[in-house]
C-alpha cells in the first residue's frame, strides 16, 4: 500500500507547479481548488473568501489544546512571470531532473506552501495534540499588489486571524554559508514600503535653443547625488539583533569586522571591506531610494518644463515617510518636490518570543546549523497581517547544497528546489507546530 500524499511533500510541490498562477492575471482558483480538495479529503472545514471569484484564498483550522494562541501558517499561490526568461525545462511541468524539481514558483512559493500543507494534513492524519489551533491559509495576490489577497483578508475578513499572535511564512529557514559556517536566517523584521514622486521644473524651450540648469539638469544633478551618497546609517534593533548573532558565531578577526556594521562611523567602509557579502547588509542599515521611472517631455525637440522621477523607497523598521522625506530634502535640497504615494508600514517592534524554538527545530534536523535573525530588504504579507498584532517569522525550512544560491535562483530562469529540501522543511515544520506557545 503506497504511503499518504502528505508524506510526499515533493509531489504535492508539483502539482502546485504545474497550475499556471502568473501574476498578472493569477488566476489561483484552479490550484486553490486543488488545494481545497486535499484538505476537504481529509476531512477540513475549509473557508474560500476572495474580492474576486477567480482569485480566492482558503483558510482552514485544526483545533489544538488551548495552551497557546493560534499560529498561522500562510504562503501564496502565484507567482511572476516568466516572460523573456530562457528555462531549461518548461517552467510549468514540475520535472524532476537530477533530484530537482524545476519550474515558476519552486522556491517562492510554492514549496513553502507544499511543506506547510503537508505538516497540516499529517497533524490532522496523525491527530496530533496541537499546543493551539493551526490555521493554514493559502494566498491569492502576493507578487502583484495584495489588492486580492492578505491585504484584502486583513481589511474584509480579519475574524478569520482572531486570537492569532505568531506566523510562519516566506523567507526563512534556508541555509547560507559564511566564512565556511552554516547559517539559517529566520526573517524577523522587513523594511517598509515608501514609494515617491519627484518633480522638477524649469523653463520649458526648444530643442534647438538648449537651456541650461533647468528640469532636465535638477534631474540629472539629483541621480548623480542618489547614485553616489547613501542616506545615513540607521541601527535598527533587528538589524543590531542579526549583526550580533552573525559576529558572535563568526568569532575571529571576521566577527571582529562584521561587529563594525554596528557602529554608524565605521559602517560604510566595514561594508566595502566585505565586498559583494557588504551588498547584502547594505540596504539593512539606512534608509535606501531607487529610482525607477521617468516621464518628462513626450517630443524630441521640446525642452520640458517638468520631469517627474518615481523612486522606491524602502525604510528600516520604525522610520516614518518623514524621516525619509528630510533625509532626501538633506541631500537634495529644496529646488524640487517630493511627494509620498504609497506606504505600507510593518510592525516597529519585533517579538521574539518564538526565534528560539524555530532554531531549536532547526538545529534538531542539522546540529552545524546556526539559527539566524533576518531583517529582509523586500517585503512579503507579513507586513498586512502585523496591522493584526501578528508576528510573522519566515521560516520555509530548506536544506540546500553548498553551491546553491537561493538568492539568484528566485523569480530567475531555471527556478529549481532539490526535492530533499522540500522534505527537509516539511518535516521542521512538522515539529514547529508540536512546539509552539
């Protein structure tokens, strides 16, 4: 008799694959339907809600003991786009080549999602005593917005998380090799989402008749002064949390130079010194602005009087857009407008009361492995359901081989898991919900 789906995460991982959930359009019902269908097999009360019909999300509950609030496990089912990408295989059959499963959506994702719903269906399989309620909730929207998905469920449906006070989610759990030390960042805290509007003015002429220092001139005086002068420095706690960690375990002259980020003066050119690793710590430690769109004149020959410039600001934990908005007025000056048009605030304060269970899963399943606290750059769901008093922790348990990079295999051609990370992290998993509190 072959043995149950859900002790074959790697399996149920394909067949998420294998539903196309670009985002745009997403289209999740087919794999969210799958995925309900498992879970009504087993005998799970589900709930489907959505803003749209063809873009639902499911919530289901196991019932625990009652020694400790409800934990919540949620991932999302779409994924981006493969459009100009050259794949070795066909990145929507889920193959299994050389103990890799390749294919949209292997790491993020939806091999999160395929761990966490198999730890939920062999609790429930298994009846296993929960310290408190299990929820799963698979997402719609997360790489396009959320107007469909967590930011639509924390808004319309927010009963559905009552009680809840700790999250597992993306990123988290992999492991990364430094100075030839295994770690296991475990995402903490993300930065914030802080996007602006730029103008600048002047007289406008034509093309024929150059003009000197006007809107086209601020512009390009204020990407040179964005391209070469980073915004103060910043020690946030999270960062100040992972920073420690990361040099106590380093020890030795290394530890000694990672312990250096930490002081504001020595900030800079202690990350020059670590070279490509500084990049990765780079964004931690200040406030960062990208500029990423421009409109200006919409003939060749006419001088405009106004060119606006899109910036991605991303801001540490605990700034506001004001903070932000004097720092660029610093830099800048005054002969420009700035404007806010997007923030999405995650929590200020970090809990964690539950970091050291997760590292303890993680150091029961690889003894080497050191559990560290993470501070992510991006931002995921996590920053919708803190608006819930939630603390999400990004913890997709994965194994990988010394040569893997996560980093550059996401959202990237030929996206691949090994199929024993799956079942690496689906067993943690498995364990993290016997030990929460």
């Amino acid at each position: 008799m072959s043995s149950p789906l859900y002790e074959h995460p790697a399996q149920i991982l394909q067949s998420l694959i294998r539903f196309d959930t670009t985002n745009p359009p997403g289209n999740e019902r087919p794999c969210i339907e799958y995925i309900n269908g498992l879970l009504k097999g087993a005998g799970i009360e589900t709930t489907l809600v959505g803003k749209h019909p063809d873009r639902p999300n499911l919530i289901a509950r196991l019932k625990g003991r009652g020694d400790a609030p409800p934990l919540l496990l949620y991932g999302h089912v779409d994924v981006v786009t493969t459009e100009g990408q050259k794949w070795t295989y066909p990145p929507f059959e889920a193959r299994l080549v050389d103990g890799y499963i390749w294919g949209r959506g292997a790491l993020d994702m939806k091999s999160g999602v395929a761990m966490y719903l198999s730890a939920f269906l062999k609790a429930k399989a298994e009846n296993l005593p929960l310290p408190g309620d299990v929820i799963f909730a698979a997402l719609a929207d997360e790489e396009a917005g959320d107007v469909y998905g967590a930011r639509y469920l924390v808004s319309e449906h927010p009963h559905l998380f009552e009680g809840v006070r700790y999250a597992l989610g993306e990123f988290g759990g992999f492991n990364l090799s430094i100075s030839g030390k295994r770690f296991y960042p475990i995402m903490i805290a993300e930065k914030q989402v802080c996007w602006m509007k730029a103008t600048f003015r002047g007289r406008a002429g034509h093309g024929s008749m150059p003009l000197k220092g006007q809107a086209m001139a601020k512009l390009g005086r204020a990407l040179r002064l964005l391209d070469e002068k980073p915004l103060p420095v910043h020690i946030t706690p999270p960062v100040r949390m992972m920073m420690e960690t990361l040099a106590k375990s380093l020890g030795g002259a290394t530890g000694l130079i990672i312990r250096q980020i930490l002081n504001p003066a020595l900030t800079n050119p202690t990350l020059n010194l670590l070279g490509e690793r500084g990049k990765l710590f780079a964004p931690l430690v200040r406030n960062t602005v990208s500029p990423t769109m421009l409109k200006a004149s919409e003939k060749a020959n006419v001088i405009p009087a106004e060119v606006s410039l899109g910036l991605d600001g991303r801001l540490v934990p605990g700034a506001t857009p004001e903070d932000m908005l004097n720092e660029l007025r610093t830099l800048l000056g005054n002969d420009l407008e700035i404007e806010v048009f997007k923030h999405e605030p995650g929590p200020a304060k970090v809990d964690l009361s539950l970091f050291d269970t997760l590292g303890d899963v993680l150091k029961q399943f690889d003894s080497d492995g050191i559990p560290l606290p993470y501070v992510m750059s991006g931002v995921t769901d996590a920053r919708f359901f803190s608006l819930l008093g939630i603390q999400t922790y990004g913890f997709t348990p994965l194994k990988l081989p010394e040569n893997f990079n996560f980093v550059t295999t996401v959202h990237a051609a030929d996206e691949r898991v090994p199929v024993e990370a799956v079942e690496f992290g689906a067993r943690a998993v498995y364990q993290a919900i016997q030990r929460f509190h």
